[in-house]
C-alpha cells in the first residue's frame, strides 16, 4: 500500500490531510516538524512527503536538503504560505516535485498527489468504476451515464466519489465536511445537505430512483454496488 508523509506544523491542517489521505487509501504517518519528519522517514521510508517549508525548529528548505543529501529520491509535494517566486525556485531547485500555496483546495492537493504517484509509481489500483448506470473516471473527475456526461461541480464530484468508493456504508455529516472542505472553511452540516440535494438531482432518472439514501439524522450513502474497472 502506497504509504505518504505528512510535515505539517498546524494540527488542524495535518489532521485533516491525513483524514482525507487516509480515506483515498494511503497508510500516513503525520508529524509536526522536521526532526521527526527524517526521523519518520528513516524508520519507515515513504513513497510521497507533503512538506510543509514554514516549520518552526527545522524548515522545509533544510528537510528536503538533508533528504537529497543522503540520496533519498523520495518525491516531495512542497506546502508554503509564500507567494515569493525565489521561495518556490529554491524548492523546486532542491529536488522538490511540485508545490502548493496556502491556503489551497483539499481538492487539488489530492489530485497532486496522485500526479505524483502516476509520475513515480505504478497505479496500484483501477481508476475507473462502474454503479447502476453511471460510469466514474476518479483522475478526470468525470460522471457519464449512458455516454453521456455529467455537469458536476469539483465539490459535487468529491461527495460523489467519498460515496460511491463505500458503497453501503453510512457516512454523517461531519464525517463528509472533513473529506470534501477545505481546513478553514467554516461550512455547516446543512451545507453537506444541500449539496446533496443537488447532486440527487443530476443523478435523477425518469423513474425517481435515489441513488443517494438518506439515512436516518445519520447521513447519507450510496445505495448501488460498484464494479472496479480491470487495470489493463
């Protein structure tokens, strides 16, 4: 299992990337700064880094050197509260392989990270399933039913996907705030409500059918089974 750590020195941040890494599959160990982060590094050797450059006893610029310096290639997703271009040059020039400024999109780190590993690693596991009539490209966050595409929104499509991925399994409201918004957005659970409203609304057929159920004052989940596409 592809295995990703996190240096991140707020909490709430690191807890969450490690929250939605963790849903998309991955093993990941989270650290605070960057002592333990080589330390984590040497002890179990990671496939990606999410580093963090602003870290308050050993900053990002020298973790990644101390990296390079001992020959570990390990790839390095670069996160920085600098817009200085000279910052983002002096990462990019240390090894690092791409970066992020804050704040940034959950989603879009997500999608980092797999560019990454699809870079650097073979795809461990199919990126296309199937669920009733629909059919879902996880990498280019596409819906098609019968052909025919779905207009979704990056936010519509990350709900879709935290349900369709757990077919069966109920997930509450704030489970799905923490997967599908960013770390300072301040949504409520009646944003997650509807959102979903309008997600039942695109995925309506003729028939009414609801592919979305709700479950109680529980949550909601994906009524449908799901078929992985074979890797060819």
């Amino acid at each position: 299992m592809t295995h990703i750590l996190v240096v991140e020195d707020e909490p709430s941040l690191r807890q969450l990337l490690a929250n939605n890494l963790t849903f998309e599959g991955y093993t990941v160990d989270a650290v605070g700064d960057g002592i333990p982060a080589l330390a984590s590094q040497q002890a179990r050797p990671a496939d990606l880094i999410i580093l963090d450059l602003m870290l308050p006893e050993m900053d990002g610029f020298r973790v990644l050197h101390a990296l390079r310096e001992r020959q570990d290639q390990v790839p390095v997703l670069m996160l920085t509260a600098r817009g200085a271009e000279s910052d983002r040059v002096q990462g990019l020039s240390l090894g690092a392989d791409d970066y992020l400024v804050k704040p940034f999109s959950v989603l879009e780190l997500v999608a980092r990270v797999k560019a990454i590993l699809r870079r650097t690693r073979p795809v461990d596991r199919p990126q296309t399933m199937r669920s009733g009539p629909f059919r879902f490209n996880i990498p280019a966050l596409e819906v098609t039913r019968q052909g025919r595409q779905l207009d979704l929104t990056p936010r519509e499509f990350r709900l879709l996907e935290i349900l369709v991925t757990h077919p069966g399994r109920t997930h509450s409201r704030n489970e799905l705030l923490q997967l599908a918004w960013e770390a300072d957005a301040r949504p409520s659970p009646r944003t997650v409500d509807v959102h979903v409203a309008n997600l039942r609304k695109k995925l309506e057929d003729e028939e009414g059918h609801t592919w979305i159920a709700t479950v109680g004052r529980e949550g909601y989940r994906w009524t449908e089974p799901v078929e992985w596409d074979a890797i060819t």
